[in-house]
C-alpha cells in the first residue's frame, strides 16, 4: 500500500477527490433523479470525470451515513437512562427566531420492488414578519427550512421529528405555529411533543374536504355545490366552524346516515372542533 503526501495535504481522504468536491457530488447525484444525468452534469460543470456508478456508490455511501447519525440521534433523544448512568443536562440550541415553525405531512411514493409506501416528512422553519413601508401590511415568512424524511411509522416518525425540532431549538422558542393537514396521527405527535402551541388546519386540505362533501351532497358539477362551497369557504375562512356543521346538518337530518364521504369529511374536520371546543355530537 503507498503513501502519498500530497493526497493529504489535499486532503483527499478515502476518495480521489477532495470533500467539497464530493460534496457537490453527492449534492446533484440527490436532486437529480437520474446517476446518469447527474455524473454528466457533474462532468459538463467542473470537467472532473465520474461514472454513473460511482456517484451512485457515493450517493448510497453519505446518504447512509446521514441516516445512521440521525437514527442515533432520535434513539438518544428518548432512551432512558440506565440505573447506573451519569445523568447530564442535555444542551437546548437557540432557536434562529422567537416564533419557530413546524409542519408535518405523509406522501406516497412508489418504491421499485416495494410498492406504493407512505414517506413521512417533518419540515422546521424560522417565522419572520416583515412591514411593507408604504401599505404598513405585514406579511410572514417562513426561512432557513430543515427537513427530515423516513418510511416510518408514526411511532418511529415521532422520535425523529422530535430529534429535529430539538435541534433546530424548539424547546426555547417563544411560541411554536403549527400548520398541518388534519390527519389523526399528525396531531397527536404535535399534542405530544410541541403542546401548547398554535395549532392550523391547512386551509386547502380542508377546503379540498368540503368539496367531498358537497360533491357527495349534489354531485361535482352542480351549481348548488358550487354556492354552497362558497358560503362554507367563508365560514371556515373565519374560523365559523359552526356554521359549517350546521350547514351539514340542514341536509342531513338527524336519525338519517350520513353519506359515507360527508363521514369521512365530517372525521377529518375533527380536529377544528376540538381547536373550537366544539361539541363534536353536533356531527353525528
């Protein structure tokens, strides 16, 4: 086995190629969804040569390692420590604002020899207001975004999420905001783990809801659904959630069953009532 000198004066390391150099190999072997496509890019860019292969082997490499840390973070956040373990005050990181943001949501992708699985992703924010000088409206924006994603459970997921808010200083925000779609799973990590807090139902997952139940009621392409849509898009708009639960209840009497898309719209808008402290027989 030779030594060469220059390879660590370089700073070459186990590759041929300096880290920032496989830094940013690894970066477009990532966003693009293509080794092929990303080694030529590569190559066009810096005229440094590589195969498809091989950005696939470091792809697979650091994305490994990335996922080992993290593992090991989250099983470090929640394991208990042994009867005879040293016990240390864990140190909290400020957070980049006052009011820090987390957002949560579950997507399907279709992995090759798997089939369609759900990918869980938790995405932490910094919220900033800024002033328009000349209209004076203030307007809110997310920044400095981290993700962390997986194709795990919701038991799992919450160790992970937690390890990343954790990180990005949640615990020593002055307030938390949580926007999410309303699946049950989502909110009872956010209950667990980030309690109290704002507390959002998505609006377009919600409106997306209603137009079930509209198109269950009249049908998709009726001009009843339509008015009615409009109407108890403003109600929500303004947190009028009664409004919208009596409106249901107009065309579905009590004693009757409710169509099983009005249910399934009614069990999701579920967690608007508890934000209103409405009484959720109303419903049913």
């Amino acid at each position: 086995m030779g030594f060469f000198p220059l390879d660590e004066r370089l700073q070459l390391g186990e590759h041929c190629w300096t880290p920032e150099t496989v830094k940013q190999m690894v970066k477009l072997g990532a966003e693009i969804p293509s080794y092929r496509r990303a080694a030529e890019n590569f190559s066009d860019l810096t005229k440094v040569g590589v195969s498809k292969s091989r950005l696939g082997e470091l792809v697979k490499l650091y994305g490994g390692k990335i996922v080992a840390q993290q593992e090991a973070e989250a099983t470090a956040m929640v394991k208990a420590p042994a009867q005879e373990e040293v016990i240390t005050v864990r140190q909290m990181p400020e957070p980049d604002s006052q009011v820090m943001a987390v957002s949560m949501d579950g997507a399907m992708v279709n992995i090759r020899g798997e089939g369609w699985k759900e990918v869980k992703t938790v995405c932490v924010s910094a919220v900033e207001t800024v002033t328009d000088a000349e209209t004076g409206q203030v307007e809110v924006h997310l920044r400095q975004h981290s993700y962390r994603s997986g194709l795990w459970e919701a038991k799992e997921f919450a160790k992970q999420q937690w390890a990343e808010g954790c990180r990005r200083g949640l615990e020593r925000a002055s307030q938390i905001v949580s926007v999410n779609d309303g699946a049950l799973w989502i909110w009872l990590i956010v209950q667990m783990c980030w309690a109290p807090c704002v507390e959002i139902l998505d609006w377009w997952h919600a409106v997306a809801k209603l137009w079930e139940v509209a198109g269950a009621l009249w049908g998709e392409n009726e001009a009843t659904t339509a008015r009615w849509m409009e109407t108890q898009k403003t109600h929500l708009w303004q947190s009028q959630l009664r409004q919208v639960i009596r409106a249901i209840r107009q065309v579905c009497p009590r004693g009757e069953p409710l169509p099983d898309k009005v249910r399934a719209g009614v069990g999701y808008l579920f967690i608007l009532v508890k934000v209103t402290n409405c009484d959720f027989d109303e419903l049913t």
